[in-house]
C-alpha cells in the first residue's frame, strides 16, 4: 500500500500527539495525585436512606487530624445539609448520593465535581485552601425545578467551624 | 455518473506528473494546526485544569 | 474543470425511484432542522435571558428534548439514510433490489419519529396527560410516556431495514461484479452501517428490555447506572454515525468541487475500518464521573477514545491534501499562495471547508473531553455542548447544507434558486456558530452548566475567566440568532429550488481517486473481518464493566422510584375497578333490601 511520505510524516506526529494526551492524564493521576470517581462505595438503597447511618442526618464529620467527611444527600431539587461548612486547610471526602433521580455534584469555579446516581455513593476527597464560599449547583437535568436546585459550599477558619460545629449541636 | 471508482483508473488518466504530487501546502498548514494543539493542550491541562482549587485527590 | 457535459443524465434521470426516496429522505431531515432551529432559537434568548417570554423555565426542557431529538437523532439520521440511498447507488450504478423495502424503512422511521415527536411535544400543552421531558439522552428514572419509548424503537428497527436494503443491494452488485473492488462510497456505506448495528443494539435493548416496559408498568424500577451505560454505548458511536456522511462527502464529493481529485482510496478504507473498530468501545469516556464503575475502565476507554483520534487526525491530511491537489490543477501556487485559487465562490465548497476548519477547533475541545482527569473541569458544562455544536452542529449540519446545495439539483433536475443567499447562508452559520460555541466553551471554564433554564443562581456569581458570565451570554445570543437566520434562509432557498422549474445538464461526475483502491490490500474489503474484530473489542470493553454494573445495582435497579410515574396510577385505577364495582353492586343490593324491607 502506497503511503506518501508527508501521510506518514502525520502520522507519526498524530500518534506522538495521543501518547501526550495519554501521557498527561497518567501525569496527573501519579504526580499531582488525581484520582477519579470510582466504585469504592459499595451500592445502597436509595428508598432506604432514611435509615442509612450517613445519609439519615446529612452532615460534616470530623474523622482525624484535618480529616473530615461530608455525607451529602441531592433531591429534587437541592442539596443536604445546605450549606455544606467545611474547615480551611483541610481534607475532605464527600459522600454524595440522590434520594430520586440522577443529579449532579459540582463546586462552581472547581475541580469538585461529580455524578450523583441513585443506588451509588460517590466518593470525592479534595484539599481545602483559604476561607472561600462557593457554589454548589446540580449540573445534571433532574426534573422541571433543575435550574433551582442550589447549595453552597463554604470553607471558614478552623475557629469558625468549631464554632458552628458546637452550635449546630447545641440547637 | 456511477462507475467511476470501479473504473481502475490509472495514473495517466491524470495527466503526467501527478503521481509525484507533494502536498507541501498541506504539510504546512497541518504543522500549524499540530502546533496549536500541542499548545492549548498544554495550557489547558496544566496551567488551567491543575490550577484550580479543589483538585480531587482521592 | 467542470465535468457537467451537456446532456449526461443526472441521478434522478437513471434512477428515478431511488431519486424520490432521497430527496423524502432529505425533506424530512430538513422538516426537523425547522421545528429544530426554532427549538434553537427560543432556548439561546431564554437560557441567556434576553427574552423569557415565550416559554416557561419548567417547559424550557420539554424545549431542550425537542430540540435534541429532533436535531441530533432525526436531522442527521434522515439526511444520512438519504444520502447513503444516493451513495449506494451511484456508486454500485444499479437500482436497489425492491423500492417498496426502500419505501418501508422510510415509513417505519417516519412514523418512528412521529411518535416520538408527539410524545415530545405534547409536554407543551398542560390538557394532554402526555411528556417526555427526559433530553435525548432519557436517564432513567426519569422517566417518558411509553410513546416516546415505542417511537424510538420503531425509528432504529427502521434503520435496521434501511441497512439492510443497502447490504442486500450491495451482494446483488457483487454477484454481477465478483472480482472488484467495493466502491469507495458503498464501503462507507457498509462500514458505517456495521457500526450502526453493533452500536444501537444496545439501546434497543435498553428501549425493548428497561425503559419500554417499565414506562408500561410490566416492571417497577430500572438500573440507572446500566440503562445510562446502555445508552452510552450506542451514544458515543452514534456521533460517529452523524459524521461519516460528512466524511463520505468530504472524501468523495469535496475533492471535485475543488477541482481535484481524493489523494488516497486506500487510506480512506482505512480510516472508515477504523471507525468500525474503535467508534464502541469508548462509551464509558461518558461516564468518567460516575460512581460504580472502576478507574480502570475508565483508562481503558480513554485510551481507545485517544486512538480514535487518529482516524480523525488522517483525514483532515488526506482531505487538505485532496483540496491542495484541486488548486494546483487550477493553478494555485506557493506554499499557501494556492488557497486563493480555490471556488470559494461555490456555497457547497465554502460550506464544507467552513464545517471542516470548525472539526479541527471541536477536535481541540473534544481532546479535552476525552481526558480522563481534566473532565472535572468541564463535565456537564455548557463547555460540552460548546464541543458538540462544533461536530455535529457545524462540521455536519453545515456540511449537510453546503452538500443540498451540489447534490439537490442531481436529484431533483432543478437548480439552486440562488447560489449566492447559499454562499451568505453558509458563512453566516460560520458566524453564529463561531460566536456561540467560542462563548459556551468559555462559560464551560468559568463551571456553568449545561441543559438548565437559568443558568444564574441566587446564591453566588461565576468567576471573570475569558469574558464574564454576562458578556458571554450576549455572544452566545447573538451566535444563536445569526444560525437561526442561517436556517431560515436555507430552507428558504430550497422551497424556492423546489419552485424551480426542471432543466437539463445539471449531471455532475466524480473522478477517480490519484491512489485508487487496486493500491489498497484486498483484506481491507473483508467487512467479516472487520466486524468479527468490532465485535471482539466491544466485548472486551463492556463485559467487564457491564456484568460489574449487574452485579451492584442488579438488572432492575437498587431500590430507585419512576420520576413522574406514568401509567401506575391508571394500572393501580384499574387493578382497584372489580373491587370498587363489587363495592358498588352490593352497596345497591344492600340498598335495594332496605327498600324491600
């Protein structure tokens, strides 16, 4: 099969081009340590998470030296707890699951940002900088009300969130 | 119409010379094109993806 | 260089049958870019908020479906199945084997559609008890009428038929031809079909086994985790099935009307052979951020998704290459000095060049949607369909209209009604498009998202990235006003072409590749082959993930409700009917004792 030099001049650059892709996604995930939602969580009931020990009281957790876990429920049409309060200079696991239909979990302006499904749980851990408010939107169409559905995800100073923390049990 | 692609067409159909047709032209234009994507790639995946806040790590 | 001898007959005068079933074809294609665009253009000004009077925020999505399922699914489908009937037969130069199949499949996929457009659209009015509010993807548990269901179904089966008219066609050919070559464009028709096969077996079962019995009430809850895979199964080879007319035309058609010829057949099988191999097993790069599947079939689909990029990347160079040769042979010189020498002046060139150099943009946006990581940045944002108006908003419905413009006249003996609003047409759809989807990529970054009616919340304001959120929103406005325009002014013309009166010497030829297909290894014509090796690479990509999937959730889902339930009430109404008669028929007995008494 007859190949002009120049197609086989691009054709060599095109593969050098996809090995550079390639090779950039594994850069990312052993250098920088990105790593992608997968299927770490075992699947749940998604009419039982009334009873379900995470998911019957939607919260933030403190689980070791600035560890915490945020166990997050979406619905039509918004999020739980809102506002999600996490601490600066931390890190974070969110659990996300749905209650309904398909939603979508995603920190406006960040690299949070996942499919919630009904019947899984996602897991995403990410690390927390300065204090700063963001917003949390459904990026997955999930009904008529999809464009109300909102939450926020604010992280303060460490004194700030023992505070709330406290408060938010002494209520 | 029809026919034509069945029709074992042979190079001096052409007209002479044409086998030995470099598309340098085209060499040119696609090295540019290679060269914009090399770079906006790089942009993008390591200044603006890694940049951001909240790199998911786990 | 024009080859059109006064007095050659053009396609509708050898094969007047076929001639009509392309051009019902194309007409019904273009009936669904109208009700389309104007889809299109309510959404652009609503979604920015330029005017949201006309539809309500929660009708805006029933807006969105019609939008998607009349563009994405019947646009591009009926247009390719006309234009693969105009294919096959010009190049095998033979009529197909029985017009009445020809007419079924068309019926069965017109009236496909019809169903599924109703279900559709009678989500507008509030009398009908009737919706499909579910976009063109429909993820369950959100959930269609049966209809919506039932339509699709009908519309693939239809398909199925089409392609097999097309293969039964081609073996007819053969018999008659049994030591040649398979003509360039009735192997782009049988590869691309192939791959339509495997591809949408899984959404028929998807459709036939989940979605349509449990829309019935047969079943009361569905996977949503396999019924999405299901889908993106057939949905990513199905963007694939939108563009290889496009590729057909531009490897076949594009070359001569600039004057040239296709600078390689071989490598043009080769790239069709490769879309067959790799356009299914890459499903899963849509679903990077789903829960319940592992990272490492995620890696693996991005690394078939990436090797995909090659055939894309071989045409663009075989394609240019194909153009350069047409404007030398017009006496274009210089190292770039030839472009000027090209027809630009030609609607159905500009266009095509026009949707070819917007591929390569969509073709940056769509590496980024391929890698794996870097997705959180973009999933689900407004950057997505940014990506996807460039391919199959622009590098195929602009290469479909520029195409109308060479291949009606063909078909129908009448000339364009004005070459020149063509020429505006095309590069006004350039425009828009270059606006719009420059302005949806940019609100992509700053984490806007896509499918939603009020992309502003209350809450808090988008980052100032490449432009503001306000700013952008006005290009994005403006960009999908100036396509509207772009299609208003199509179809117009071509209901004016239709008023044309008929006229000789409109017959157009296509020459022969400078490679042709005796440089090509006989083993690329071995469609078992290449099929049998498809086949292989899908089942190496999905058993995995899909019996994971199983294995988690089960077939019929963990415990997940139906969003809005449809027909339960009305099965619930009727399982209670006999206990409620029996109820009123001993209340009237015991009524009728009293009165005896």
């Amino acid at each position: 099969m007859h190949i002009h030099a120049y197609e086989k001049l691009w054709l060599a650059a095109s593969i050098l081009l996809i090995l550079l892709l390639i090779g950039s996604v594994t850069y990312g995930a052993v250098g920088p340590g990105v790593a992608m939602v997968s299927d770490t969580e075992p699947a749940i009931d998604a009419g039982g998470l009334d009873e379900d020990e995470r998911f019957s009281e939607p919260r933030v957790e403190q689980v070791g030296e600035n560890e915490y876990e945020a166990y997050v429920v979406a619905y039509q049409f918004g999020f739980e707890p809102d506002p999600i309060v996490v601490p600066e200079n931390s890190r974070v696991t969110f659990y996300v699951t749905s209650r309904d239909v398909i939603h979508g979990f995603e920190v406006a302006g960040t690299n949070a940002n996942t499919m919630v499904v009904p019947g899984e749980v996602s897991e995403i851990t990410v690390e927390t900088d300065e204090p700063q408010e963001y917003g949390l939107i459904c990026n997955e169409y999930c009904g008529a009300g999809h464009h109300v559905m909102e939450g926020k995800v604010n992280v303060v100073s460490q004194a700030e969130f023992e505070e709330q923390q406290s408060g938010g049990e002494d209520e | 119409m029809g026919q034509n692609e069945t029709a074992h067409p042979s190079a001096d159909e052409v007209g002479g010379g044409d086998e030995e047709f470099d598309p340098i032209g085209t060499l040119t234009l696609i090295g540019i094109y290679f060269a914009i994507l090399v770079l906006s790639w790089l942009f993008i995946y390591y200044i603006e993806f890694l940049g951001r806040d909240l790199v998911v790590v786990g | 260089m024009s080859e059109a001898i006064e007095g050659e007959r053009t396609f509708v005068d050898k094969f007047p049958e076929e001639a009509a079933v392309v051009r019902a074809a194309m007409l019904g294609s273009f009936l669904a870019l109208t009700l389309g665009a104007i889809f299109g253009i309510i959404q652009t000004l609503h979604r920015t908020d330029v005017f949201r009077g006309l539809i309500s925020s929660t009708d805006y999505y029933t807006s969105l479906t019609a939008h998607g399922v009349f563009l994405a699914l019947s646009f591009t489908t009926f247009f390719l199945v006309g234009l693969f009937t105009w294919a096959i037969v010009r190049s095998l130069d033979r009529p197909l084997l029985n017009i009445k199949i020809t007419w079924t499949w068309y019926g069965l996929m017109a009236a496909g559609m019809t169903m599924t457009g109703i279900s559709i659209l009678a989500g507008f009015v509030d009398a009908l008890d009737m919706s499909a509010d579910v976009l063109f993807t429909f993820y369950a548990p959100l959930q269609a009428h049966p209809l919506f269901y039932a339509g699709l179904a009908v519309f693939i089966v239809g398909s199925w038929i089409a392609g097999a008219d097309w293969f039964r066609t081609w073996l007819a050919w053969k018999r008659e031809h049994p030591d040649e070559r398979i003509p360039l464009q009735t192997f782009m028709v049988l590869t691309t079909m192939a791959m339509w096969y495997i591809a949408s077996s899984a959404v028929a079962a998807s459709v036939l086994i989940f979605l349509l019995p449990w829309s019935l009430g047969f079943i009361d809850q569905v996977n949503p985790t396999l019924t999405r895979t299901l889908f993106w199964f057939f949905g990513h080879p199905v963007v694939y099935f939108w563009l290889m007319p496009a590729y057909l035309l531009w490897y076949t058609v594009l070359p001569k009307i600039a004057g040239g010829r296709l600078f390689s057949d071989p490598l043009a099988r080769v790239v069709f052979v490769l879309f067959l191999l790799l356009s299914t097993p890459v499903g899963i790069h849509h679903q990077y951020l789903d829960p319940g599947i592992a990272e490492g079939f995620k890696f693996i689909s991005m690394t078939n998704t990436m090797f995909l990029l090659l055939p894309s990347l071989l045409t663009a160079f075989t394609v240019v290459a194909s153009v350069e040769y047409g404007a030398r042979q017009r006496g274009g010189t210089g190292l770039l000095g030839w472009l000027t020498e090209l027809p630009w002046r030609k609607p159905e060139f500009t266009g095509m060049m026009l949707a070819g150099l917007m591929f390569a943009a969509g073709g940056f946006s769509g590496m980024v949607n391929a890698g794996m990581n870097i997705n959180y940045m973009i999933h689900n944002t407004i950057w997505v369909p940014g990506h996807f108006h460039l391919t199959v908003g622009t590098a195929v419905a602009l290469t479909f209209m520029a195409a109308t413009y060479w291949i009606w006249p063909q078909i129908s003996n009448k000339p364009i009604y004005s070459r020149s609003i063509g020429l505006f047409q095309v590069v006004l759809w350039f425009i828009g498009m270059a606006l719009m989807s420059n302005a949806m990529h940019a609100q992509g970054i700053l984490g806007v998202p896509r499918r939603t009616a009020e992309p502003e919340y209350a809450g808090f304001e988008y980052a100032a990235g490449f432009g503001g959120f306000e700013e952008l929103n006005i290009q994005i406005a403006i960009g999908g006003t100036l396509l509207f325009l772009s299609t208003v002014l199509f179809i117009g013309n071509l209901v004016l072409t239709m008023g044309n009166p008929k006229v000789s010497g409109l017959a157009e030829t296509l020459p022969p590749a400078l490679s042709g297909p005796d440089d090509a290894p006989r083993v690329l014509d071995n469609l078992r082959l290449w099929v049998g090796i498809a086949l292989v690479l899908v089942v190496l990509a999905y058993a995995l993930p899909l019996g994971a999937i199983i294995s988690r959730g089960g077939l019929l889902g963990p415990g997940v409700g139906t969003y809005p339930v449809w027909l339960v009430p009305a099965a619930d109404a009727l399982a209670n009917a006999p206990a409620l008669l029996t109820g009123v028929v001993v209340d009237a007995i015991a009524a009728l004792a009293e009165v005896g008494r």
